[in-house]
C-alpha cells in the first residue's frame, strides 16, 4: 500500500510508512495527526468552514497497526464547530484531539493590514536534505529544503517540508493536513540537544491558523526552549510562498539516551 492509511467505515488499515524513528511498529506524530484532520475535516457544516485551530494529545504510542476512530461534535454554530476526534489501538485511545472550524466568509480588511511576508528563501533556492538513508520510513516519503540550521542540527532553524507520498488512499492530501504533518517536526526543525544523546518527544501537537496554506511546500522556522526539569517547549511559525500563515507548539519530554 503506497497510501500511509486506507479507510474502511470505522476501521483504518495502517501502512508500514507510517512508523517513526523509533521502532517499526510505533507511527510517527505526523501521520496520525493527519489523520486527525482529515477525519475532521469531513465532519459536515452547516456552511463552508475551515480547520482555524487542532490539538492533538498523543496519549499513548501510536502503533502501526489497525486503528478504528470515533468523531464527536462538541459545538455546532453559525461561526464555528468544534469537534473531537479519538483514534483507538484495539479498542484504547492511543490519540485524543479537538478541532475548531471557522466558517469561512471574505472580509474587505483595511488596506494597512499585510499579511507577514516569510523572511528566508523560497524553497527552491534552499539547499535538499537527503532522505534517501533515513531509518524514519515516514520521512523517507518527503521532501526537505534547508533555509537555515538543518534537520536535527543544534540550534534554530527554517526549512521548508513537502510530503510526496498520499496520506489516505483514494483522497487527496489537503492544505490543513499539509500544514499539520509539517508542523510535527518543530521539534526536529529546531533542536537545541544532540539527538544521539537525548531525546526530545512532543506529548501533543497544537497548530493555529490565521488562514489555509497553499502549495505542496510548508515552511517551519522555528525555536525551542528547555526548562531545568525535563520539560521544554518547540515553537514555529508557518509559512507558504506567499508568507507566514500559522503558528505551532509542542510540548516537549526530555530525556537522556
């Protein structure tokens, strides 16, 4: 199966590209996350909406095997929904996330307010980060354009994200679910500890968007910042081609190897 996840009714048939670095039987933060956005953004509305907010709590190791999912809204309005998406490993919640949908309705803003223009380099004029040797299968799937710093380098960094491989089988990849893979690897994006020495695991993910993304390429320029107890924060702004759109947190356990 080339599509990280087919879904059948209530039931999610998981491909192996799914797995993290970690083992091969524990999925990435990326792919169920996705998955979350996907599941939500198909949850009718009674007009036009789009994802302005996702939380998504990793309760437990998301395995690389069947999941099921139930869906919930939690408040229906004229202006907003609110939903909740859980996805289940044999019958335990291994993912608990909350969604708020904005209706969508053009507004004639005041010709002084610009949307924030990224500040490094478009894409293709970034140096490519080699995949090709990864033992993360899930990015083994993308595309990785280095603005400054590097993937898992020490210290802040901007680099530009594309997933190539299709997330659920038959449907395409939307600009909210883009935008969520991408924003799972602040941590990566902007470490500040020696990966073969500590690890730095996001226990949730929380991405807020001014407006939807667009194009394949989603840039994360990012920092992170440890407190004295174990505990530490990564934090990116998120941008398209035509500027910075979104921001996302993650909160951080660390841990030395």
């Amino acid at each position: 199966m080339d599509a990280i996840y087919r879904i059948d009714g209530r039931h999610i048939v998981t491909g192996p590209n799914a797995a993290g670095p970690w083992h091969p039987t524990m999925q990435h933060g990326s792919p169920p996350s996705a998955l979350v956005t996907y599941l939500a953004e198909a949850i009718a509305t009674p007009q036009p909406m789009q994802v302005a907010r996702l939380t998504v709590d990793l309760l437990r190791p998301v395995p690389v095997a069947p999941l099921s999912f139930e869906t919930e809204v939690l408040r229906q309005g004229r202006k907003i929904q609110l939903c909740a998406v859980r996805l289940l490993a044999n019958g335990v919640i291994v993912v608990n996330a909350t969604v708020l949908k904005i209706r969508i309705e053009p507004q004639q803003l005041p010709a002084e307010i610009e949307h924030p223009p990224i500040d490094v380099p478009p894409p293709e004029q970034c140096r490519p980060h080699d995949v090709s040797h990864t033992a993360n299968p899930f990015v083994g799937g993308m595309s990785l354009r280095e603005a400054h710093g590097g993937f898992l380098s020490i210290g802040p960094g901007a680099i530009w994200y594309r997933v190539d491989r299709p997330m659920i089988e038959g449907q395409p990849t939307s600009q909210a679910m883009r935008a969520v893979i991408a924003a799972d690897f602040s941590n990566a994006t902007s470490a500040i500890l020696d990966f073969r020495h500590w690890t730095f695991i996001n226990a949730d993910l929380n991405v807020h968007f001014a407006r939807q993304p667009v194009g394949d390429w989603i840039l994360l320029n990012s920092e992170m910042w440890l407190g004295p107890d174990g505990a530490g924060i990564a934090s990116s702004k998120l941008g398209d081609v035509h500027g910075y759109f979104g921001r996302a947190i993650q909160n951080l356990v660390i841990e030395k190897r």
